[in-house]
C-alpha cells in the first residue's frame, strides 16, 4: 500500500484542530513529521488515524 501523505492543511480540516495548534505540537515534540515536501511543507500519514481514535474516547 502506498503511503497517503497529508499536508498540515488536509490533516487540520480532516480532524478540526487548527493549523496553529498543529505546528504547535510539532514544535513541542508531540507530533513527528512523516515527511517534508520539495517546497518543505510538513506532511504526516498516520496523524489522522490516531487523532481520530483518540477523538473516540
């Protein structure tokens, strides 16, 4: 399976936290960086399925 990297844009509006706060957990060390662009955006995979999960309980 390929990887389905999602820019800060598409993971903020995929999970309702905004993108302040995205870069902000990056920058704290609670979010990892999957991948950077060649325009050096910040992209995750994952993200979106744990933030989903965690949204359940």
């Amino acid at each position: 399976m390929k990887n389905q990297f999602k820019t800060v844009n598409e993971t903020s509006k995929l999970t309702g936290i905004i993108i302040r706060a995205l870069h902000y957990y990056y920058e704290i060390g609670l979010l990892k960086l999957s991948n950077i662009s060649e325009v050096g955006h910040r992209l995750y995979d994952n993200l979106v399925n744990y933030i989903s999960l965690g949204k359940q309980y």
